[in-house]
C-alpha cells in the first residue's frame, strides 16, 4: 500500500522505512510535526490535489476520524489477514489503475464497430430512407453511410480520432433520424453514446498519440464503468420489474431460442435442450445481469471477474442469436474494466509495451500542461452532469419508465441528443412466433410469396448467421408481426413500393418472384412459425412448419390507391 501512495502523491512525499520500532504509519511533516495511523495517511494523500477529501473528512465529519483510527487499528493488529484480503482483489501490485493500453484497444475496437454499423446500413439505406425508399427522406443518406465507414478506419488508424468521433455522431444522429423505425433499436442508441463518451477519451490531435501521457482521467474511466453497469444492470432488472411469469418462472428460454427476431442455426439446437437447462440458463443470466455488475466497481480482481462473466455471456447470445453489432458493442465496453496491470498479464511483452507507452508527446511541457489544465476546468462540470443523466436513468428503471415530471426534465437533453439512454432487452418474453408472408399476383388468383434475407419463411431454409450485420427491414418484420396493421404505417410504404417495382426497396429482400413486372396486386399473411422437432426436420429437412393464422392485409393495388 506504501507503493499505491507513493504512485499517488509522487515527488510531493518522501517515503522510507523508519529506523525504530513503530505500530503505525508516521508522517514527519517539514516542521518536525509527527502524525500517525489514520490521519498520517489522510495527511500524506493530501499533498495531491483533489486527493484531499479523506482529510476534509477525517477533520470535519463527528465520528468519521474515530472510526478510521479503530478500524486503521485492526488492520494494523492483523496484517497478514489483510494482507490476504489485498491479494484475493488486488494481486500482488495495489498500485493505482491504468488505462493506457486498454483505452487504446477500446478505441481500435470502436473505430471496428462503427465501420460495421456504417458498413452495414450502406446497402440497405437507400431502400429505407432513400428517394424510392420506404421511409423516403431528402437526406444524402448514401454519402453519410460513406463517409462513416470512412471516418471509422481514422479512428481504427488513431487519426484525428477527437473529430473523427465527432462527426461519427454527428452523421448517425442524421442516420438515426431519418431512419425512423429502421434505425430505433437499443445498440443504435448505445453506439451513439458511446462515441459521445469516447471523445473524452482523446485530447483534439491529428495524429496518432501526440498527447496521451497517462491514458484517461479516472472519471472518464468511472463514467464509462457507470453506462455499463447501467448496460447490464438495466437488462436484467426490466424483466423482474415486468411481471413477465416466463422471467419469474424461469421459463423465458423455453420460448426464447424460437421467438427472438432472427434465429440462427444453433438456435435451432438450443430450443431442444432440456427444460432444466433453460432454467440454469436462465438463473445464470439472471445473476450474471443483477449482481455481477456490482463487481465493476471494485478492485482489479473482481473487475477481471465481471468481465469475463459478461464475455461469456455475451458470447454465448452471439452464438444463439442475430443481435447485429450489439454485444460486440458490449464487449468493446468491457475492455475498459481491464486495467494496464490485467492487461499486462495477458498479452506478449512486446506488445503490451506498445500499446501502455503513455509517455510519449511532441508537445512542450508547458502546452501539455495547459491542455491538461483546461480539460480539467472543462471536463469536471461536464463529468458531473453525465454522471447524474446515468444515475437518473438507472433510477428511472424502478419506475417502468414512466419517470416523473422533474426526472424527465432532466433526461430530456440526454435524451435528445443521446448522450446518455436507458437499455433492456426483452422485459417481456414472446411466447409464439407470428410471421408476416407477403404475396403478390398479376391476375388476382395465383398468389406468390416474397422471400427474405434473413428472417423465417421458407421452411426448409437454414436459420441463416446474420450478426454483425444488421437486416433492419427483417428486424422491423417482427415487430410488425406483433402488432396490426394500423400501428405499422410504414408497412403499407413497403407494399407501395413492391407494387411500383422500386428497385432500392425490392433489394431489400431475398427472392422476388416478379423480376420482370412487378404484382397488380399485393397482400399479407400471418402464419404461425415453430421450430420442427429433431424427427420432423430428419423426415422432411425442415427447420420450420407454419400454420395459417389469418390475414395482416388484405389485397391492394396501386389502382384502389389512387
């Protein structure tokens, strides 16, 4: 511990071991002033700045310095039992963290999830919100996917990645707004406050780590373990507070592994399981969402811990899942649960020594101490804020988010421009998969169906691996298939736009049927859609079987809409 005070204060104190006998950390002040135990400490970590609130405390607070010296005592008394304890969550260095080496990788892994995301949406924005699309918009949305992708390699290249960042948020708020239903989902607004948080992660510079002399600030690192402890926290405690009896009953994952949006082939495999291991699954989930997060904001240890049970979590939904960038996404986030000490210990040397060389600057001492200055004057105030927007929306979980009139006054510029945002996945479990089948015909009789990319339909086709990819029109199908007609406007657009024959919005399917003349007519059917049993897919090949379960919408024409 002498060594994590020595890393604190630096060359403001000196430290040595005393030449007599002592019970208890002395502090010899310039005066001859002897202070010892509790205050010598609180004393001693004063000497840096803003280090100085153990002292206030100990000076100001009734009781708070008796207490620090009974307990400063017992640790004194048995100190090989804390000595014990300092290994079990620290290891054998207590010094203070670094994030040198785990900042630089979060940043090469966000410049990667952006690519992915602008990568993505490239060939599917022109169907959605293009001139011809189905939520057709005047914004240049072709250029803005572009020159996404292009500012993601920057950051991937650490170049200008202050500004990189910027305009990255900046294009996808566009993106985000125009893209309506299409672009509503929760990783979208996660990515957004990501980018958002990590522009404090870099001083303005051009190139690659011209300032980057100790890595980020503990409240930049703080804050960044807050949004993912609301992250984690948030998706687990939606599903108690819903009164879902599948989450209460430990039942959710009987269903889920059919029922999520887009299955993959393991989802097939995983449905069968045994109902005891749906609910060990589902128990794990639970404890790995509600309780390990806490384990965030404690030392190295128990940090290491946390992330490696949410690696595995989020490993095993990306395996029996197509959620698109969204636990990658997460992943990214939990990097920075892993100090430079942790990360030491993993990677080769060499190459740790290159990634934690936080020493380097082409800047004199004087320039680098008037940035470091004035991030503080700005970054304090702008820390405490977003620290309270993540406090506020973790409180407003209890409230089913239905937050009061004075919480949504202060979420609302959080909000708006997603600094910060509430998460969970799935507060409700869907216990049946309805599938929307939309048919076209050119005589109103012989009917055809539309096939798409990635979502269920023909019922001897694969469940296809998606992820990272986004399909955002199969995505929105099943949110559709969950409600009607009249609360999926955007619905009856696509329908126009298969009858017009708009080639931006039939690229957005699998199969067209009418490659030569698009339908006089168009409809929709709701079927019923179950994973066959092991017997039923080895007799007839199929992954699904339907039945019909009614009409979404009835035939239309361009002719009945005009």
């Amino acid at each position: 511990w002498i060594e994590r005070w020595r890393k604190i204060t630096g060359d403001r104190v000196d430290y040595a071991p005393s030449k007599e006998p002592i019970t208890a950390v002395q502090l010899v002040e310039p005066n001859g002033n002897k202070i010892e135990g509790a205050k010598a400490v609180f004393k001693s970590l004063s000497y840096k700045t803003g280090a100085g609130w153990g002292l206030w405390f100990y000076e100001t607070v009734p009781g708070f310095a008796q207490t620090s010296e009974f307990l400063y005592a017992c640790v004194a008394k048995n100190r090989k039992f804390f000595s014990s304890l300092t290994n079990v969550f620290w290891g054998k260095n207590v010094e203070p963290p670094t994030y040198v080496a785990s900042s630089w990788l979060f940043m090469r892994a966000l410049g990667i999830i952006n690519l992915i995301a602008f990568l993505s949406l490239l060939p599917q924005i022109e169907g959605l919100s293009g001139p011809q699309g189905i939520a057709p918009s005047s914004v240049p949305v072709i250029f803005y996917c572009k020159a996404g992708a292009a500012l993601s390699a920057l950051l991937i290249l650490d170049l200008a990645p202050w500004f990189a960042l910027l305009l990255l948020w900046g294009l996808y708020i566009s993106l985000f707004t125009v893209g309506k239903e299409f672009m509503s989902f929760q990783w979208d607004v996660l990515l957004l406050e990501i980018n958002f948080l990590a522009m404090f992660l870099n001083p303005p510079r051009i190139l690659p780590r011209l300032i980057n002399r100790s890595g980020p600030s503990t409240a930049v690192t703080w804050i960044f373990h807050l949004v993912l402890f609301k992250l984690m926290f948030q998706s687990g405690l939606v599903k108690l507070l819903s009164g879902d009896p599948a989450w209460k009953n430990l039942t959710a994952l009987t269903f889920h592994y059919e029922t999520q949006p887009i299955p993959n082939a393991l989802s097939w495999h995983a449905h069968h399981l045994p109902p005891l291991f749906h609910k060990i699954s589902c128990l794990s989930m639970f404890a790995v969402e509600l309780f390990v997060p806490f384990l965030i904001f404690f030392p190295r240890r128990l940090k290491f811990t946390a992330f490696a049970a949410f690696a595995v979590l989020q490993g095993l939904i990306l395996l029996s899942g197509n959620y698109g960038f969204f636990n990658w996404l997460t992943l990214t986030l939990c990097l920075l649960l892993l100090d430079d000490q942790t990360i030491g210990g993993i990677l080769p040397e060499k190459i740790f020594a290159r990634l934690s060389n936080g020493a380097r600057t082409f800047l004199s001492e004087k320039w680098a101490s008037a940035w470091d200055n004035a991030r503080k004057i700005i970054w304090v105030p702008t820390a405490a804020v977003l620290i309270l927007f993540n406090l506020a929306f973790i409180a407003g979980t209890f409230y089913s988010r239905n937050y009061p009139a004075w919480m949504v006054r202060i979420l609302k510029p959080a909000y708006e421009y997603h600094m910060a945002g509430s998460y969970g996945l799935f507060a409700v479990m869907t216990t049946a998969r309805p599938e929307i089948v939309i048919e076209g015909s050119l005589d109103g009789k012989t009917w055809l169906e539309y096939e798409f990319k990635w979502k269920p339909g023909d019922l001897s086709r694969r469940p296809p691996f998606a992820a990272p990819h986004q399909p955002r029109l199969d995505w929105q199908m099943w949110f559709a298939s969950l409600g009607d007609l009249r609360q999926n406007a955007w619905f009856v657009n696509l329908l126009i736009r298969l009858l017009q024959g708009s080639e931006p919005a039939v690229k957005l399917l699998g199969k067209n049927p009418f490659p030569d003349h698009p339908p006089l007519a168009v409809r929709a059917r709701l079927y019923q859609y179950h994973f066959t049993t092991s017997e039923e897919r080895k007799t007839t090949g199929n992954w699904w079987k339907r039945e019909l379960a009614g009409e979404y919408c009835p035939p239309i024409s361009l002719r009945e809409l005009k």
